[in-house]
C-alpha cells in the first residue's frame, strides 16, 4: 500500500480524537506517538481531509492539558514519584536530572526552546512542576514552545503532501529497508532507557 494511502486510512481511522489523545501522551514524555501523527495529519491537511485550522487548535489544547497534568504530577509528587514510575513513559533518571540542571540555569527560556527539542520537549511540564514554577508564567511559556513544535511537525507534513507521489514511488522500492531501520531505531531507543534504568537502581 502507497505511503499516501496509509497516512490517509491512518488519520481517518483515528480522527482528531485520536491525534489529541496522541499529543496529549506526548505532553505527558510518552515518545513517538506526536512526532509520527502530527506530520501524517499535516499530509492530510494537504489532501483536504483535515482543517488546518482545526488541527491546530485540537493538538495545541491537547498538549497543554498533557504538559498542565505532568507540571501537576511534578509539583504535587516531587522527583520521587517520577524517578519510580518514569520508566513506564521512558524516562530515565539521567534525563530528568539533565533537565532539571539545564532548568536551574535557564529557567522560563528552557521552557520555550525546550518545548520543541526532542529528548527535552516532553520533561518541560515536570521539571517546571519539580521546581514550582509559577503555573502562569509556565503556560505562557510552554504555548510558545508547543506552538513551534506542533506547527513544525503538522508544517512537515504538508511539505511532504507536496510531493507524495514521489515518496509513495521511492518507499515502494526501499519499503523492507524502511521498516528494518524503522525497527532497528525503535529497539535501540527502547534499550537505551532500560539500561540508563538499570544503572540508576
């Protein structure tokens, strides 16, 4: 099946709805969903299947509620309750320790540009949360970050609908070698944090 085909029976199958409660995990430092849906979605805006507009709106509401429940978790349980069930959402103890540095220096600035950093972009509503941060101050500062990385992701997207019958053409012949890198990646990030999680016990 055409790459283009796939993204379209992927966005209808799970509509709006689904892409929210995607970016909404994001918001939360669940990886890969956001970064896999927002450009499909954008293909799909390019195609006329979805609003831009609404699109937007639905995943920036849905990220803020995300990164608003992860600042909550972060204030009200502390670095002990994230340090003992990070690892459910693949955050390790060095990652969170790295944030927490780079916010102690930084501040509301790693906020903004770290909302859009992959690797730091789903930590932001903990660590701000860890250091009680105030919670207006942050919300300001996270849309700014957010709206940059969901535009970038759903503006990917459209670039590639730009040009779909040539990915479609070019998948088709390098589809297995893909797949393989797509899988090799996957089990190598996975690995990654089980061994910073076993080095941390």
């Amino acid at each position: 099946m055409a790459f283009s085909a796939i993204a379209a029976a992927l966005i209808h199958k799970l509509g709006l709805l689904g892409i929210a409660v995607a970016v909404f995990l994001n918001g939360l430092s669940v990886p890969g969903l956001s970064e896999v849906l927002l450009p499909l979605a954008g293909v799909a805006v390019k195609r006329g299947q979805l609003n831009l507009a609404g699109l937007l709106i639905v995943a920036m509401v849905a990220q803020l509620l995300g990164v608003s429940l992860a600042y909550v978790i972060g204030k009200r349980g502390g670095r002990p309750i994230i340090e003992r069930y990070g690892r459910y959402i693949l955050v390790s103890h060095q990652e969170l320790e790295q944030a927490e540095k780079l916010f102690e220096r930084y501040g509301s600035r790693l906020v903004i540009v770290g909302a859009f950093i992959p690797g730091l972009q789903g930590l932001m509503g903990y660590v701000a949360g860890i250091a009680s941060m105030n919670y207006q101050r942050f919300l300001m500062a996270i849309f700014v970050g957010k709206l940059v990385w969901i535009g970038g992701l759903v503006y990917l997207g459209t670039v590639v609908g730009n040009h779909v019958e040539v990915i479609d053409r070019y998948i088709k012949q390098i589809g297995v070698v893909v797949l393989a890198a797509v899988l090799i990646l996957g089990i190598w990030y996975v690995r990654r944090h089980r061994r910073h999680r076993e080095k941390t016990n």
